[in-house]
C-alpha cells in the first residue's frame, strides 16, 4: 500500500473520488459538492490556515486502486485549550481493512506530532464543528446535510487502533405535525401573549444586524457552558455566514427578544441534500447548477437545526419552546414536514431533555474520538462537569 500527499490537480481529485468509489452503492450516502470540500483546505477560504496546518493524503493498494484517504490538521487556537495540544483528523474513508486504516491514522499521527501535537481527535472538521464532525455509529439512515455518515466498521476501525471515545453527540428527529406535546406548546403560546417578548426571523437586507446580535448571545451561552472557551468575533460569523448564503432560508431562522433585547436564537437550515440527491458526482457543471434552482424548491421537505441558544439568564423562562413553535409554523408554511435537531453532545443533558419535550426521538449517535500520542497518559473523557455552568446548576 502507498499513502500519497495531496499536492496537485490529480491527487486532489482523486481525494474527492475516495468516497464515491466506496459509496457507489450507498443509497443512504449523499456526495457533496467537490468545491466545498475543497475550501475547507483552501488558506484564502478557510481562515484556520492562519492558525494552523492541514495535509491531506490518499491511499492505494498494490495495483494503483484508490481505497482510502485522510486529512489531518491543526489549529492553535483550539489545539492549546486542551491539557495537552490536540489536533484533528478528518474526512477519512477506507476499505475494510486494519492495515489500510492504521497506515492512514499513523501517517496522520507522525505529522501532527511532528507539528507539536500531542493527540488527534477524530473525525473532525477543520473548522467549526456545525458540519463534517463524529463518527456514525447508531442510525444509518439517509444523510443529512453537513452531518458525517459511513460505514457501520468504520466504529472497528478507530477503536482497533486506540481511539477512545473523547463524548457523544445525539441527533433528534421530529416530524412537523406533532412537533411539541401539547402542554409545551400552550406554554409557549403565553410569550406571544405578553408585548415585551417578540420573535423575528432573519430578513437577509438585515443580515448585518442580525449577526453581530447572533454573535453576542452565541458567545454569551458558550462562554458560561464551556471552559476556556474563546469567544467567536463577527468576522467569524460573516465568513460562516457569506460560505452559507445560497442554502440558507432566512424564515427558518429565528430570534426571540426581550424589551428589544436579544435572548435566544435557532438556526436551521434547509436540508440541501435532499437537491444533492438529484445531483451526481459533486461537480457544478451547468446541468447540475440547473437542478439545483429547480428542486430547491421542490425537493426539499425537511430542515436541520444547526444552532439553539438562549442566554443564561433566560434558560429556565421556556421562551426556547416559544422560538421553536415559530420555526416550526414557518417551517410548515413552505411545506416542510421534518427536522433533524442536530447534534447536541452527551454532555449536555438540559438540550437532551428539551429536544426531548420537543417530542423528538433520539436518531443518531456520532462519537468524537480521541487518541493520545503517549498511550501511558490518563485519558479522560469530556463530561464538561468541571465547567462553570455546572457548578452554577448546583448552586441554583
């Protein structure tokens, strides 16, 4: 077998062939867009380059077949806020195999050692972790967008080469129609009785407004759910926000205010995959950019939640119900039956419960893995019990 770096036109598109070799005959496998992928390890499109690294490599057997790839990187911003410098590794696929997935994995490993890490996590994104992060384990059913799917031995794969489960990250499935008990929604209904409250989906001629109001409740959440979280900047979200554009919806996106102050946000997008379907092989050639304006606004009959958010002194008033019954009736006006409430981390048991009142059922299980360099290290795994949102739980 032979690991080669990705370096030119050639191997770069034989990278994005790995996965419609293994998934040819996947009907539950959707093939994204070769220029998304592509962006993410493009330093004029992905702004970690300017805190980090990426390499990408592919794998063949002894006759020149592709059966595999890997992509490893890291990221100082995020790398130093673990107890020892952590970096990623991504967009993996192989054949059945041990051998093959080990050389993938060690050739990732001695790369981002050389680079100063001390551990990978895996498989992740490199980027923010809304798309292409965890590893299907528990529900292999048809792909959402920016959710990873693969393989069920994928699971071997890792654990064989000493991947520790670092957390857990649940997806919830809702069909529209019964999309809240009834004493949820009655409850909510009480918000949109009282004048101070008011909800508001996103208008795009406002979309500077909005972000820099999105950015400040986001970092007021994670930075009293998380620690040693670094709070994200506008520039962030507008760089998220600009690489979206053409799948968003603004009227599924939603804000609750309290006297004019923003307290909480969903954010859900479209499920595009649906489109991608109709599409083939990930090219945007001009047949396939037809397609896409005509089923974008037939094909599409459901959406996935990527962000929720309410700012901690708002968490326990139930206005989150009352956001979601807005997003859900605006949902059911453009004729969209299901939504994918994606993913929340095991960690996090008051989102787990409330998807749960939602009445969502648990879909998916993705794990985040993680593999220390120094196999004699104590590995522990992410509870987020140490955080300062749990000791302010405790203390309420």
């Amino acid at each position: 077998m032979n690991c080669i770096e990705v370096t030119n036109k050639k191997t770069r598109n034989e990278f994005h062939r790995v996965p419609k070799i293994l998934y040819h005959h996947d009907k539950n496998w959707t093939c994204p867009l070769d220029m998304e992928i592509e962006n993410i390890f493009n330093p004029s499109k992905n702004e970690c380059f300017q805190r980090g690294n990426a390499i990408r490599w592919i794998l063949k057997d002894d006759f020149g077949k592709l059966i595999g790839r890997i992509a490893a990187f890291y990221d100082n911003k995020k790398a130093l806020n673990n107890p020892q410098p952590t970096g990623g590794i991504g967009f993996f696929e192989c054949i059945d195999d041990q051998q093959a997935a080990n050389l993938l994995f060690q050739t990732a490993r001695e790369w981002l050692e050389a680079n100063g890490m001390q551990a990978m996590d895996g498989p992740i994104n490199f980027g923010e972790n809304f798309v292409h992060w965890g590893l299907l384990v528990e529900g292999f059913t048809q792909q959402g967008y920016g959710m990873p799917y693969n393989f069920p031995y994928y699971r071997e794969l890792f654990e064989n080469y000493g991947f520790q489960n670092y957390f857990e990250q649940y997806s919830f499935y809702v069909v529209n129609g019964n999309a809240s008990t009834e004493r949820m929604k009655k409850f909510a209904e009480h918000f949109f009785e009282k004048p101070e409250y008011t909800f508001r989906h996103l208008e795009m001629d406002k979309a500077e407004e909005y972000l820099k109001q999105l950015v400040e409740m986001y970092n007021k959440v994670w930075s009293d759910f998380l620690e040693n979280y670094t709070p994200l900047t506008y520039e962030d979200f507008e760089h998220i926000f600009d690489d979206a554009k053409a799948l968003l919806n603004e009227k599924t996106i939603w804000f609750a205010y309290h006297n004019e102050m923003p307290i909480g946000f969903l954010i859900a997008f479209p499920d595009i995959n649906q489109v991608f379907r109709k599409l083939k092989n990930g090219k945007l050639h001009i047949i396939n950019i037809l397609k896409m304006i005509y089923y974008r606004k037939r094909a599409v009959s459901r959406a996935r939640l990527l962000l929720s958010g309410v700012i901690p002194e708002y968490q326990r008033t139930g206005v989150v119900g009352a956001i979601y019954l807005r997003l859900t009736e605006s949902m059911r006006s453009m004729g969209m039956t299901e939504l994918e409430l994606s993913w929340v981390g095991d960690y996090n048991l008051t989102v787990n419960r409330m998807y749960t009142q939602f009445g969502a059922t648990k879909a998916k299980t993705h794990i985040t893995y993680r593999y220390l360099f120094d196999r004699n290290a104590e590995f522990v795994r992410f509870t987020n019990q140490s955080q300062k949102f749990s000791k302010r739980r405790k203390n309420e």
